[in-house]
C-alpha cells in the first residue's frame, strides 16, 4: 500500500494560527508571573469575534482582553469593533494535578520544517517593511 505524507503551512494572520498565537500568550503570561500555573484553553475566531474557553489554574489572573487585543495588533489586525468573550474556569482538581509532559524542540513533520523557515522570515520581512 502506497503512502502519502501531506503537510499544512500558513503564514500569519491566518485565522486558525492566530487563535494558537492567542492561546500560546495565554499561557506565556500566566507561565511568567506563576511558574506553577496550569494552562487548558481554546481560541475560537470568527468574523468579528473571538471566544476564549478553558481552563486554567494560577495564582495570577491573566488579562485575557489584552492579550488578545495584543496578538490582533502584532499579527497586522485591529482589535476595534472585534466581540471578545471568556469562558475561563479553574481547572478541575483532576487535571490540575496531572504532571506536564516536556516538549521536544521539534516535534513538525519533517517535510513542515522548510516552510516554517520561510514563513518565519516571511513574517518578519512583512513587518519590516510596514
């Protein structure tokens, strides 16, 4: 039987990248001001909205307004007139208790690690010349 390996790439200020962005900034100020803070949660964008779901678990209490606000504004998009909504909760006695898994410094297939390379410095070429 034939295999076929398929790889996604996308540059920034694609929907589904930013609502990753979003939840990674989520999780990078809660990780900075409580080293200890457990960090479940979900982005959903649409036309006009965006809905932040979850969990988390922190002795700090991350503005989550301002995180998206600030995402929209480094990826290109105005947060003016966008509908944001939380749905945010402690995290279950159960989870929070789980131990984190360490992360591999590179866990993309293999056939993803040229296009990441270029839409890195696509991004930044982007930003640079306004």
């Amino acid at each position: 039987m034939r295999k076929f390996y398929t790889a996604e790439a996308v540059t920034e200020g694609y929907p589904d990248k930013v609502c990753d962005q979003i939840a990674d900034a989520i999780l990078d100020v809660c990780l900075k001001n409580d080293a200890d803070s457990k960090v479940a949660c979900e982005v959903l964008a649409t036309k006009g909205i965006v809905i932040v779901a979850g969990e988390i678990t922190s002795t700090y209490e991350p503005d989550v307004f301002g995180v998206i606000q600030k995402v929209l504004s480094e990826v290109g998009y105005s947060s003016e007139g966008v509908a944001m909504d939380t749905f945010v909760h402690q995290q279950s006695p159960d989870i929070a208790n789980l131990q984190q898994c360490k992360r591999k410094p590179e866990v993309n297939p293999l056939a993803l690690l040229p296009y990441k390379s270029f839409h890195l410095n696509y991004s930044q070429l982007c930003r640079e010349s306004g």
